[in-house]
C-alpha cells in the first residue's frame, strides 16, 4: 500500500512541477486558472530560489521507506529528471536555466492572456 501511495505522491509531484514549468500557457484555454497557476509558480521558483526541500519529496520518501524500500536520493528534480541525464543537480546553471525556463513559458502564457483582455 505505502508503495503504490508513493508512486501517487511521485506522479502527483510530476504534475505539479509541469503545471509551475508551463501552466501560464494553460491560460490560453482556461484564464480563470491564473488564480491558482500564480502562487503555485511563485511557490516553484522561491523552493529553488533557496534551495528548500519541496513537502511532496518528504511525503514520497517517507511512503517509500514505510514500504521498505531504500532510498539513497533527496530531491524529486535531481532523482527523476537530472540523474537520467547525466546531471546530478549541483551544477551551477540548472537553477538559472530552471527559473529562466518557467519564466519566459509562463511570461508568455500570461502576456497573451494579458493581450488578448485588451483587444
């Protein structure tokens, strides 16, 4: 049971950092969405910014090791995303290229919304 919670909680933690990445440009079909997709992207950005350990991470370790499961690995981005690249998340230009990534999507999303309301 623990395991299959933990692999919700890893699908579910997968959604959330697509939805910080590209949600802005959701907008373009649902604009109501921006009162939701705004401070989750903040929240994205300010956990990177400094550093900080994302809740959902604790939650899925914490499945897996009540399923006895070993788990070696800490952050989500760095064990599913970086590792299989060849990256191990410590080096320098993945967060400036992670924020600048969500920025320019999202940015785009928004100022279509933005200009699409003034026409």
């Amino acid at each position: 049971m623990y395991a299959g919670l933990a692999d919700l909680t890893a699908v579910v933690h997968g959604a959330f950092i697509l939805f910080v990445m590209v949600g802005g440009i959701l907008l373009l079909r649902w604009p109501r969405l921006a009162w939701l997709h705004a401070p989750v992207a903040l929240y994205g950005i300010t956990i990177m910014l400094f550093n900080w350990q994302c809740p959902l991470t604790d939650v899925e370790t914490g499945l897996r090791r009540r399923a006895g499961e070993i788990v070696e690995w800490e952050a989500y981005i760095n064990h599913y995303i970086l590792n299989p690249m060849g990256l191990d998340g410590g080096e320098w230009f993945i967060t400036p290229v992670a924020i600048g990534l969500i920025l320019l999507g999202n940015g785009w999303g928004y100022w279509r919304l933005v200009r699409r309301r003034e026409n």
